[in-house]
C-alpha cells in the first residue's frame, strides 16, 4: 500500500512534474525581482541590494533566470535592538538585527496580484566590548546578512507554494 502511494507524491522542488506541467523550479526561475526602493534618508540602501541578490539567488538557484512571467515586489524596514546590556558600563553585550518584509507577487501578464505576504527575521549577535568596535561592526553586517537569508528563503517557500497550490 504504501508503495502504490508513494507515486502520488511529488517533491516540492523536483526538476519534473509528475503531470507533464512545467516544474516549481522553472516557475520560480520566472520571477522578476523588482529593484527593492530605499529612501535617501535611509540608510538600509546596501540591505536592499543583499536582500534583492538574496532573493534572486534563492528563485534561480543560480542559474539564469527564464522570461518573466511574475513580478515581486518587496518592501522591507531594519531594526537594531540592544538585548542584553552591561550594567556597570552601558555598553551593550548582545544585540539583536531583524528584518520586517512585506512583498506582492504580480502576474505580469494581467498586472494582477497574485500573492501578498509579511514575514520577518530576528538575529542576534554579541558586541565583545567597546574596544572592538570592529568586530562589533562585522558581527552586525553578518548578522543581517543571516536576516536577509531567513526573509529569501521565506518568501520562496511561499511563492513556490503558490506556484503548486494556485492560491
């Protein structure tokens, strides 16, 4: 019995679909990751870039992208928090970066959104003191670097879902 269902199921990511369709794979190949806008105030401009390379290489797989058929569009805001703070200096001794994303996936065919969500990342990171203030600096970019990576990786499982489910 459980080999006869065993053939009903197909892997979410396979390179073939088991009816003939075109695979989540190739589906996720066609989406155009629209620039992600930044105001000049902010200063969360290189974050767009990471988040838009993170995007990008999570729907291609690094492979060259097909034709578009869909485009995402995502809006993102950055925080820094200070999570643990020394009590006889101030300073802080673990800080926490995160990542609040919203995005819409537009059909560009009709300009018809097709799929909307909000997701987040929380990452945490330790400050080894004032006199390190570049490890600091470095624990902080690798730090949302790991946010940036939790949002593509996010948004990709939900469109490929799309993708299979048609909702």
């Amino acid at each position: 019995m459980a080999g006869l269902l065993g053939g009903c199921f197909q892997p979410l990511y396979a390179s073939r679909s088991l009816t003939g369709g075109s695979a989540v794979v190739d589906q996720l190949r066609s989406v155009d990751v629209a620039p992600i806008k930044t105001t000049i105030r902010n200063l969360d401009g290189g974050l767009a870039v990471e988040l838009r390379n993170a995007l990008i290489f999570e729907l291609t797989g690094g492979a060259a992208a097909n034709s578009p058929t869909h485009r995402l569009n995502v809006q993102f805001a950055a925080l820094r928090q200070q999570v643990i703070v020394d009590i006889t200096t101030s300073r802080p001794d673990v800080e926490q970066a995160g990542v609040n994303a919203s995005f819409s996936l537009i059909e560009i065919a009709s300009g018809r959104v097709v799929v909307t969500g909000q997701t987040f990342a929380r990452v945490s990171y330790d400050s080894p003191g004032q006199e390190q203030r570049f490890a600091r600096a470095r624990g902080r970019k690798d730090a949302e670097t790991r946010a940036m990576k939790v949002i593509a990786e996010d948004v990709r499982s939900r469109l490929a879902s799309y993708f299979i489910a048609g909702t």
